[in-house]
C-alpha cells in the first residue's frame, strides 16, 4: 500500500543555517505530494505541495520539488528561523472512494535555536 | 470568523467512560475528517463523511463512534474509553476529492485526550 516515510527528529539548527528534510515516498500511479506544518499547540497547516512530477512547491522561503524517479519530496530552506520551529508532516494524496485520501509521514520535529 | 472548531481542548477521562469530542466547521466544506495523531505514527484517520448522514471507516475506526446530522457538526464519540485512545484528535474538512488528489485538508486545533 501507499506510505510516507521522513526523517526522524528532532532536527536542531542555529539561526540561519540551511535545513533538508528529507521523504520518500511509495505509491502506485502519481499521486499529489505535501507538506504540512504543525506550531505549538495548533493544528496542520498547509506548508506547500506539488502535483505532478518535476513540480516544484514553494511558500514562506520553503521548498520542495516532486522527483518521481527517486520517489522523493524533500523540504527544503536556505536559512531558518526560530519562528520556523514545528513539527513538519510529508504527506500523499490520491483520490480514493470520493475523497482525497491523505497518507502521512510521521512527522520531523524541527527546533531553531538563535 | 470561518474555520474549524474544536472542543474541548483537553479532555482527562477514565477507563470505561463515554467521552464525546466535537467539531464544528463554518466553510460549507462537505467532506470532514476525524483523524489520531500520536508519537511516531503520524496521523491516522479514524472515520471520514462525506455529506450529512455519510459516514465511513478509516484506519483506525475500532473503539470510536461518529454521526453528522448536519453539514457543520462532526462529533466523535468513544462509546467506552481506553488507555490506547489516549491521543491528540484532529477534526478537518475539505472539499470534494479531485482525480488530482490536490485538494487541501482544513485542520482545527485539536483535542487532547487522556484516558487514565
């Protein structure tokens, strides 16, 4: 079956350095690849998402770019910031019974220290 | 305000008792979702609607009840807790499926529940 899998956290990083979270996934057919964003004692967010292959997602300085022939949706930012720390969910979704059926990662806890 | 409410918070219960989780969403979305998150499993879903008095089974559906008699309201009950359910429970809400699989899920705050 399908399945989302991310690199283990915690992830911790000084103030600007660059971060990679790394996701691969395992699906049959092309499904649409996200990532959502969990702050402190809110609820998921959409961070970015791609598509099709060769997409690339961006939004807030991050991004990540649909790579079907590694099966991958690696997170990407160029310099992070301690209001960047949260927990970071790869996730897929194909359409399924009616409805968009999501399959999450396990989560990346990210935290940025100044 | 539009969005997607959830209550309470924080829930602490015993073993055996009924507990009831509530959802309210103000997008007009039709489809809502009941998912579980917990440590390293990421977020599983338990039950999903489709519209008003269509419900399905998710994942993880064994232990939990839910009904929608109206479009904005998705309740989730567990009929007799258990420490397992111990969990944080997150209510969204979205749009029809596309064939793309691109549609964008609505989450609220959460609910923390602890079953002692």
């Amino acid at each position: 079956g399908d399945s989302v899998t991310q690199m283990e956290g915690p992830v911790t990083l000084s103030e600007e350095a660059f971060l990679t979270i790394n996701c691969t996934y395992t699906a049959t057919g092309y499904p649409s690849l996200f990532w959502y964003v969990q702050y402190p004692g809110e609820g998921l967010q959409l961070l970015l998402k791609a598509t099709k292959a060769d997409d690339k997602g961006s939004n807030k300085g991050f991004e990540a770019t649909y790579r079907k022939e590694t099966t991958s949706f690696h997170l990407e930012k160029g310099s992070v910031q301690v209001s960047d720390s949260a927990v970071y969910f790869c996730a897929l979704s194909r359409f399924s019974g009616g409805y968009n059926k999501l399959i999450f990662g396990a989560g990346t806890r990210l935290a940025v220290h100044p | 305000d539009a969005g997607i409410t959830q209550s309470p918070r924080y829930k602490i219960t015993e073993t055996g008792r009924q507990v009831t989780l509530m959802c309210h969403q103000t997008w007009s979305h039709s489809y809502m979702f009941w998912y579980r998150q917990d440590l390293g499993h990421g977020l599983r879903l338990i039950y999903y609607s489709a519209a008003a008095d269509i419900t399905d089974k998710g994942e993880v559906p064994d232990g939990y009840v839910v009904s929608r008699s109206k479009t904005e309201n998705f309740p989730l009950t567990l009929e007799s807790a258990t420490r397992s359910q111990t969990s944080v429970y997150f209510c969204a809400s979205s749009e029809p499926g596309t064939f793309s699989g691109a549609n964008v899920l609505t989450f609220g705050a959460g609910s923390r529940l602890t079953v002692l």
